[in-house]
C-alpha cells in the first residue's frame, strides 16, 4: 500500500434495523395449499367437519364411480356426491382438534346418512380413546361411538343376529346339470341341518344373570351357573316343581335338574330305586344321574340331575298346545282336507319308540309311570325320549313296590294305549273309547287300531309288552329303514365338511416357512429362486385389491 494513499475504513453493518411500513402485498399471508382429500369425502361424499377445522382439499376434480354405485340413480332429493378421487385413494382419517361436537349436522345429506338407531354425539368423552391421531382402545367404562360417518375404520362393531342360513337356495329352474356340475349347496350341510345345531349351539351356551338377579343360588352340590329353563313352576303329584340348567364342576358338562320343592324325604331306601335307573342305558330314554336332598334354595328340596338336551319340547307342546293346534287348524284350512292330524308312519314310529323303551324299562324290573304327553319329549324331528325316569318312584316311595311291580308295568301298557288315542284323535283327554276308534277306522288303518285296542283292554297275566311287539312287527322294518336312511343322510352331510378346514391348514403350513430371517439369504427364496412361488401365492390369497385398489377380502 503507497503511503501516499488516505486510509479508508471498511463498511460496517448498520446496528439500527430499519422498520418500514407493510406493503398491501405483505400484509396477508398465503394459505397453506390443499393437496390431499379429505377422507369423510371419499368414503361418503362430505365432510360434515369442513367448516369445523378440516385442513384437508374437499373439492373433486377427477371422478372414479365406485362399482357399487352404478345402480343406484341420483334423485334431486338425494344430491349426494358419490365419486371419487383416483389420486385420493390413500387419504389420512381426519380426527378432529377441537373438544366440541356440535350435535346439528350442516347438510341434509348427513341427517339422511345417519342411520335412525345411531345416537346423535352428545360428550366429547366418546372421542376419549384417540390420542395424537392414533386409535386406542377404549377402557370398558367408556361408551363407543355409534356414529359411522366420523370414524370411517370402524372396530368396534354392533354385535350382528346369528345368520343360520350362510347360502341361498337353489333356484327352482336349476335342474337336469351334466355330471361334472355341482350346486354350491352340495358342498355343505343343508341349510335346516345347520340351523338346527346352531341354535342347539346356543341354548346350551345360553348363560343366565348373575345369581342376585335371579334369586338363584351361585352352587348347588357340584352344580353351578343354574339357568331357569321354565318362567313358571310345574306341578308333580301335588307338590311344585323347577326345571334348570346347569354346570357340573368336574366334568363341565351342562344337565338338566328338576327341582322338587318345599319336599322332605322320609324314607332313605327311596334313593336305591336311582341306582337301579342309572344303570338303563337306552335311545329313547333320558337318562338319570343322580338324585340328592338340599337346602341350597332356602327349603327342603328333592333334586333330580338327567342328561341335558337343547331346544327339546314336549309332546303336549307339540301337538296340544294352542299355538300347535293353530297351526295344525290353519294347515287343515290351507290344504282343504278333514284329516288325522298325525300321520300314520309319524305315529307308527313314535308307538315302534315308546314300545322299545318300556321294553328296556319292563326288562329291568321296573316300569315307567311317566307316559304322558307332558313327560315325553321330542329332541329332534320325531325323535321321542321318555324323561323324568325314576322320580315317581322316590316321591311315592312303597316298602311293597315290589309287590305291586307287575300292576305298574300294566298302568304302563294302559297309558301307552291312551297316548295312541289322543295323538290320533288330537285331544289331550281322548273321549269315550267307541267314539275314539270310529275315528281311528276312518282314518287310520286296522292294525293300528288293534294296537290300541290291546293296550286299553284289562289287565291280565298275558298281557305285556312283548305281545304289543308281536302286533306292530311288520311295522319294524319300515322304522328300521327310516333310521338307517337318515344314519346314511347325516353320513353324507358330514362328509361335505369333513375338508372345510383345507385352506386354514395349507395356509398354515405354508406360513410356517414363508419369510423366515435364516431363508433371507437363500437363493432358492429370491425371486429366481424355485420356492419364490409360495410368496406369490401367499400374496394372490391374501393381498389381492379390487379394480379401485380397495383390499378385496371377499373369498367365498
């Protein structure tokens, strides 16, 4: 540097910021550009948040119609907007930020959106459960939000009713296919079929209230959770009586205790009849298990425990009830005919039963004293049980019942005989015995009519069980094949389903080795690799997506 030249400081920064005045063009601030649509808008076609603090675009530009719209005509009065973006497929669920939820909805489409059984929202404390924008579940004391416009990914769905019936029937004009064609109903069990078991399903799973609710007690015996079958109480021989379900503590199987109450057993050798009725084994026939005293209930009770069977009715229900004799009435009316009102191969297989039972029950040294149409029951479809064996016999016990054995086998004989009669003539209490077989002649064939006119004849040493065989053995056979003809039937519906548990184990096995860390390296699981093809296959079962890339979980 010449020394000639003046020094010249450097420039320095101002230390003062100047403040100037905002422009016209400064003084608003551009909004935050909407580039992702708004969810409420895709699903439903509004958002009823809009003008509440969605940030998200709630415009449509590019219009995809669902499949399951094409149908459905756009009314004036139902304006609704139905497209959807293609570029909006993959929008965030929008969660509100505010802690207010106004009940009134901004358009008529919402209100016309909400189903009528969905409450309005009322507390802010139903929305408790979703934190930061994440799902959590919610505590048991919290209520569930019943609104499906707000949470689009519902998970807390409304129980549904049990649907028995998973298929449509075959249509009438389905017929005459060729030989490799099969209706999808022939891959199931019938529809009745399945129906019929559910509800069985059902009633025995079927739990009552708690124990304070329904004056019950918590545990009789070994018996627990006891569900009041009948809402009112029975009588037996003058004295009331219950009829429940419950649990037993060792096994965990569920039976049947009828309950006999405010009774005081006198004579402890009444219970020795019980082990001998424990020791019949027969189809037709409930079996007993055990008889004991308690005071579980606040009394003396007497409780009979038999084997449970679901959605049983008795015979009386069945055919003498108001509703079964609407019925029948109605069916008569409909068909234009004055007929029986059972039919004869129905009443030929409930005689060939009762017969086979007593059978059993004469050749045990005992009899029955229950053949009664309000003691008999109808398990499944013409499939009779006689129940309450051996409670007759404790509660009228006798030091001389041996004696009297013979003459109670013949009481037997002689209320089989009535039963036939008010089955065939559909009256409780059959009339007198020469109007009763008027009826049966017009109606009914000759050896029915000799069956029943053996069983009401007078007592002798000759009559028993045995001749009442003799008279309806050519009506065996008939029973015999109907048995073994729905043994194959069943046979058949149990092999349909005998592989309908295929896929859960082929997927199973294969997930078991599918993506495992020690395969990552393996050649043979890349891409060029030969066992490449069960990664695929996984992903054709389970990541298969719908034309609109929805997930299609649809496999039926």
């Amino acid at each position: 540097m010449s020394s000639n030249q003046p020094f010249i400081p450097p420039s320095q920064a101002p230390l003062v910021i100047p403040i100037k005045a905002p422009s016209d063009s400064s003084s608003t601030k551009e909004p935050a550009p909407k580039c992702r649509t708004c969810r409420n808008v895709i699903i439903h076609g509004f958002c009823k948040f809009e003008d509440k603090g969605c940030d998200f675009n709630h415009e449509i530009e590019k219009d995809i119609v669902l499949p399951q719209q094409q149908n459905q005509a756009q009314s004036p009065e139902n304006p609704r907007n139905t497209s959807v973006s293609a570029d909006s497929i993959h929008a965030p669920v929008f969660v509100p930020k505010t802690t207010s939820i106004q009940d009134t909805h901004h358009t008529d489409n919402t209100q016309q959106r909400m189903p009528v059984s969905s409450p309005p929202l009322q507390s802010p404390q139903r929305y408790s459960f979703v934190s930061n924008g994440q799902y959590m579940y919610p505590q048991p004391t919290q209520i569930l939000p019943q609104d499906p416009c707000y949470y689009m990914n519902n998970q807390f769905p409304q129980p549904a009713q049990p649907q028995y019936h998973q298929y449509v029937p075959a249509l009438p004009h389905v017929a005459n296919l060729s030989n490799h064609q099969r209706l999808v109903q022939s891959f199931y069990i019938p529809d009745n079929l399945r129906e019929q078991l559910l509800k069985r399903n059902d009633t025995t799973i079927a739990a009552a209230s708690a124990a304070k609710d329904t004056g019950l007690p918590e545990e009789v015996h070994v018996y627990h959770s006891l569900y009041r079958i009948e809402e009112t109480p029975g009588k037996v021989l003058g004295h009331s009586s219950w009829m429940y379900k419950a649990v037993c503590r060792s096994n965990g199987k569920p039976y049947t205790m009828v309950r006999i109450e405010g009774f005081r057993l006198v004579n402890e050798q009444a219970m020795g009849i019980v082990k001998q009725w424990r020791k019949i084994r027969h189809a037709n026939i409930v079996s007993i298990r055990e008889a004991f005293t308690t005071r579980a209930f606040g009394d003396s009770s007497l409780v009979f425990v038999y084997d449970y069977h679901p959605c049983s009715i008795t015979l009386f229900e069945a055919y003498f009830s108001p509703q079964a004799q609407a019925l029948l009435h109605a069916r008569f009316q409909a068909a234009g005919i004055n007929g029986m009102p059972v039919p004869e191969t129905t009443l030929w297989s409930f005689i060939t039963q009762i017969a086979s039972a007593l059978k059993t029950i004469h050749g045990a040294g005992l009899s029955a004293r229950t053949i009664e149409p309000n003691k008999i029951i109808m398990t499944s479809k013409n499939r009779l049980r006689i129940n309450c064996a051996g409670l007759v016999d404790v509660l009228q016990f006798d030091n001389t019942a041996e004696q009297k054995r013979a003459l109670y086998q013949q009481e037997d004989l002689l209320s089989f005989g009535k039963l036939i009669i008010s089955l065939a003539c559909n009256t409780p209490v059959p009339a007198t015995s020469m109007q009763s077989f008027d009826f049966m002649s017009r109606f009914y064939s000759p050896d029915l009519k000799n069956v029943a006119y053996y069983l009401l004849g007078k007592p002798t040493m000759s009559k028993s069980i045995d001749e009442v065989f003799v008279l309806i053995g050519p009506r065996l056979l008939h029973e015999l094949n109907s048995s073994q003809y729905y043994t194959d039937t069943l046979e058949t519906s149990l092999g349909n389903e005998l592989e309908n548990s295929r896929l859960v184990r082929l997927m199973s096995k294969l997930n078991f080795i599918d993506e495992r860390p020690e395969f990552e390296k393996d050649a043979r699981w890349s891409e060029t690799g030969d066992r490449y093809i069960i990664k695929l296959f996984r992903d054709y079962i389970f990541h298969r997506v719908n034309e609109i890339g929805v997930p299609a979980g649809k496999i039926a």
